[in-house]
C-alpha cells in the first residue's frame, strides 16, 4: 500500500521565523528547459538540456503580528539579501522529507473579501548566487531535527538518517534558529558517515551568538556518505534552542 502524507503536518521556515501558523498551502515547482537541437535529415526532433528553474508560493491568513505574515513578507518584498525557506512535511521527525530553498521573493498580494478572512500569497524565484553556488535552489531534502526545544544540557548529536547510498555531488544545508534563550553560543553542525558510527562534519554553521536567532544557507561539494546527522554544542549554562536543519542532496 502506498504510504500518503497528509498536509495539515506542513511546516513553513522563513528566515529565522516558523510561519507555519499563517499558513494553508505551499506549492513548489522545478523545471528544466530544454532548446531544440533538430537538424535537416532528421525523422524525430531532438533536444538538450537548457537552464534549470524552481519556484515556490505561499498562501494563508493576513496578521499585523510582529514577525507574523505581513510584516516578514512585506519586508523581503525586493530584499537585496535572498531568503531562506524550508518546507517541511510531516514536521517533528527526523528524516522525513523537507523543500531546501533560496529564493527571491517576486510578487506578494493581499486579498480582502467583504465576507471572508483577509489572505496573502507571495511568490519566490529560486536563485543561484555566489553563496549558494548551486545549479538552483529549490530541492527536495531530509528533515534532520525535530524542531522542538532543546534545553542547554540537552545539546548534542541528533538521531542519524539513511539515505541507503552515499551521493558524489554535494548539496545544501539549511539552519533556522527561531527561538533562542542560550546564554552561550551554540555552533550546529551537518555531519555524515559511512557506517552510521563514524560522524566527520560535513560543514558548519556560523556560530550562534547567545539569545540570538539565526538564519543560514550552506553548501558543500563532493561525496557525501550514507548517512546524516545534525549536532549541536554550546558552552551554555541556561536557557534552551530551537532549531531547524534540512540536507538536500545533488
């Protein structure tokens, strides 16, 4: 029997914000294009593969929140600094599947009926840049956290997933810090390995300054083995962290 996901588990990561609260549908697209290559003599048309593409909507519920939906998506509307999004399905468990993205955002609408709730949609672009050095940058990837609160003397290594296969061309790690009340830095990491005993780090996010959030976008080259694990560690003697860590593999 198939094994359906139902989408009320969806979880929205913006930046250093869990927007999942505002929103009701999230749709992502990747394409390829493709340039005709038919010559004279020719009995069928041929092609090569052209430039890569990836969007990304939001739709759900106005709020004039602080950091709610209006004023996060009204303030990258046109940001110099790309955002960070990650997509995850059936949140809360590690190794189930998450959207890896970095895109602009394009276009964002708000609609407001005479009998119904005010809505908004914005509209994302992937973007390949010199920090994400990426083919683009939408993707599907893992979950490697929970996304719950992790109180300082419980920082440490996460549960590993398997990817059943060791890949050769890298990938993209997202970090969102959305909540943080450390009275340490705290520096998070992707790991992998070969055997599920042997970690090395894969790469690492820039370190965390002490009741701060966080947003960052990572991108590795090369082999990246079998299995994945997020860690975290920090110096801190109170408060506690919650962070969200999505791998997607090339």
């Amino acid at each position: 029997m198939p094994t359906f996901v139902h989408g009320k588990g969806t979880e929205v990561l913006l930046d250093e914000f869990d927007l999942s609260s505002y929103f009701n549908s999230v749709d992502t697209s990747r394409s390829t294009d493709t340039a005709e290559t038919t010559a004279f003599g020719s009995t069928s048309k041929s092609y090569i593969v052209g430039l890569t593409d990836g969007t990304l909507s939001l739709s759900g519920m106005f709020a004039q929140d602080t950091d709610g939906s209006d004023e996060e998506l009204s303030a990258i509307l046109g940001a110099t600094t790309t955002p960070i999004i990650t997509v995850n399905l059936q949140a809360g468990t590690i190794g189930n599947r998450a959207v890896v993205a970095k895109a602009h955002q394009t276009s964002y609408a708000i609609s407001s009926p005479v009998a119904d709730i005010v809505t908004v949609t914005a509209d994302f672009n992937a973007s390949t840049d010199a920090t994400a050095n990426l083919t683009y940058s939408i993707q599907s990837g893992v979950q490697l956290t929970t996304g719950t609160s992790v109180a300082f003397g419980s920082l440490g290594n996460l549960a590993s997933t398997d990817n059943a296969a060791s890949t050769a061309n890298g990938g993209m790690a997202n970090l969102h810090v959305v909540a943080n009340t450390l009275d340490a830095a705290v520096t998070i990491k992707v790991q992998d390995s070969a055997d599920d005993a042997t970690f090395a780090d894969l790469t690492s996010f820039t370190s965390v300054s002490s009741g701060t959030k966080a947003v960052e976008q990572k991108a590795v080259t090369g082999t990246v083995d079998r299995y994945l694990r997020a860690t975290a560690s920090s110096a801190a003697t109170s408060g506690a962290i919650t962070f969200h860590v999505a791998f997607a593999r090339y």
